[in-house]
C-alpha cells in the first residue's frame, strides 16, 4: 500500500492554504439575514409568523393538520407571490376566500382527504369576486402547485 510522506514545504504549503481559507470565512463581513426588521413590533411579527409556520408543522407530523390547510398555505405563498404590494387585509381575505373554494371544490370531500382531491382542489378552486381583492391576481393554482413539487 503507497503511503504518502509530508515534507515540510508540503505541510508548510498546507498550512498557509488552510490559514488563508479560514481567514477568508471568518474575516467576511458579518452581514444581516435578508429579513427585513427594522424595529420591536416587526421583530414581534416574524416571531409570531415563525411560531404559526412552527404549529402548523407540528400539527402535519402529529396528523392533526388536513391537506386543505397546506393547500391553503401554497395558495397564499403563490398569492403574497404574484401580489407584493398586498395588504395584510387582502392577505386575510385572500386565505379566507381561497379556503372556502378548495373546501367546495370536491363535493363530500371538504377536508380534502381523499386520494386525488387536494391537487383537484388546487388546481380548479377559483377565488370569488370581492372589493378587498379587486385589482390583485387570483389565479393561484398552478403556482401553488409549483410550489409543492407537482407539475400537472
């Protein structure tokens, strides 16, 4: 079996390349996350949105959660996706009208439960008409289901 012998220009060579590459990681500028908190009640808001993300994940590993609710979360992430400029009141009306439309989307099946019926609910739920929403895009389904991993 050949063995490899060091010399000490080899160590020595080693050494720098290892010295250099730690200094390059720890001397880089010590940098903000990109999450944008300026001050207590925003740093109290992504505290709050980081516990709800945290029960939610909870309550689907203890399967206490439907995939109507995930169904809904994509919907919302495509929605705050295709809207930046959405206001929390249209946020909130959007989840409530987008729910209600997955719940209607497969009749007897309002949890979603049933094979076949999430991914049938996201892609034909359509949102009804309301003056909060008025002038956003709507049209979620396709981006929801991007966003899960499944392409129809």
């Amino acid at each position: 079996m050949p063995t490899t012998r060091f010399t000490s220009s080899r160590i020595s060579a080693l050494q720098i390349v290892l010295a250099l590459a730690m200094a390059w990681i720890l001397g880089g500028p010590a940098r903000a996350s990109d999450i944008p908190v300026e001050n207590e009640a925003e740093y109290q808001q992504l505290l709050d949105a980081i516990r709800a993300s945290e029960y939610t994940r909870q309550g689907y590993i203890e399967e206490q959660t439907t995939p109507r609710m995930i169904a809904g979360i994509m919907g919302l992430w495509a929605y705050a996706e295709s809207n930046p400029l959405a206001t929390p009141e249209q946020l909130g009306a959007f989840v409530t009208a987008y729910d209600a439309a997955l719940a209607q989307s497969v009749p007897g099946d309002d949890r979603l439960i049933r094979s076949g019926s999430m991914l049938t609910a996201m892609y034909s739920a359509r949102v009804a008409q309301s003056t909060v929403l008025e002038g956003t895009d709507k049209r979620v389904g396709q981006r929801a289901l991007e966003l899960l991993g499944v392409e129809l």
